[in-house]
C-alpha cells in the first residue's frame, strides 16, 4: 500500500512530524517542526491536512506506526465514500442495480489510486457525500414543517468541518459545490 515516492515521503513523514509536534508542545497547535526542513512553523504543511483525524489519532497512538494509521485511514475512507456514494444514489432512485454499479464505479475509479499515493485529493470525498446527504434530509424536514422554521442541520456542519480539516485547500470548491447543490435542493419547494 502506497509508494514510497509522494505517499511515504510526503504523507506518512509529515504525519508522523505534525504527530510528535503536538505531543512535544502539548498543543494542538505547535508552532514549530524540528523534524523537516532543518525546522519550519507547523503551518507550512498544513496543505496536507493538519488537523486530519488520523494525525490526530497518531499524536494520542504514539507507539503505533503512522504508516499503520494511515493505511488503515485511508481503506476507512474509501469504504466510507463507496457506502456514503451508494446512501445518496438510494435516497434518489429505486433502482438498486444503478447504485450498486455507481458505487463500484466510484470505488474503481481514481479514488482508489489515489487513497494509496495522494490522500490529500481524495481523503475528503466522505464528507462531501454526507453534507449532500445532510442537505437532503434539510431539505425533506423544510418540507416537512413549513411554514415553521426548521433548525441546522448539524450533519452539514459537521462535514463541511471535516472537508476543512482534510484539506482547506479543496474547501472552496466542496463548499460552492454543495451550496449550489442546497439552492438547487430548496428551489423545488
């Protein structure tokens, strides 16, 4: 699993860095990296997810090998965009053959290759399904109790929290993806 290119070099070696920053410091936000770059602020890698949850689960995992968390992140992460895919593709069709091939599909398609060379393009994909999930069910519960005010959904805020923290560098573009797709949603009201 992974390379030793990107995957390892990149991701397993700062994971593990980010991981021993915070134990070092006892913060989540260390201001300083002994181990890369002959020393560097925190921020400077931030591009790869810095308060990812595995990094997190690594900083309290000490013992365990980071490569270990994050294969076993990763394989989490794809199981969970197929499972997520196929949840969202029942909530909009009775056909189940169409979304069982769909999430095959997804599970076939680039995700994979890059679950196992680039996570930082791919580690945030669940997420993005469950905030449209998340939007959905807004949307039903709109429907539901108008005219009453419905409340916040906290699935939304969650996954966009989550999209966040993977990579803020993707947000802006997950963020007007589902914004479009919640305006959409509502239109039909």
């Amino acid at each position: 699993f992974g390379n030793t290119i990107d995957w390892y070099s990149q991701h397993v070696v700062i994971a593990d860095a980010l991981r021993h920053a915070i134990r070092s410091e006892g913060t989540l936000f260390p201001t300083y990296m002994k181990q890369l770059m002959g020393g560097g602020n925190i921020y400077h890698f931030s591009y790869y997810g810095y308060l990812r949850p595995d990094i997190l689960i690594g900083a309290l995992l000490i013992h365990v090998n980071m490569q270990t968390i994050i294969i076993a992140y990763s394989v989490l992460m794809l199981t969970l965009s197929v499972i997520c895919c196929y949840i969202f593709l029942r909530q909009h069709t009775d056909n189940e053959n169409i979304c069982i091939f769909v999430s095959l599909l997804v599970l076939l398609s680039s995700i994979f290759f890059h679950s196992h060379k680039q996570i930082m393009f791919v580690n945030y994909l669940p997420f993005v399904i469950l905030t449209l999930i998340a939007i959905d069910q807004q949307a039903e519960s709109m429907i539901n109790s108008f005219p009453q005010k419905t409340r916040t959904n906290m699935g939304i805020v969650f996954s966009y929290l989550m999209i966040l923290f993977h990579s803020f560098y993707f947000f802006p573009a997950c963020f007007a993806s589902c914004t479009l797709y919640y305006w959409f949603s509502t239109q039909s009201l």
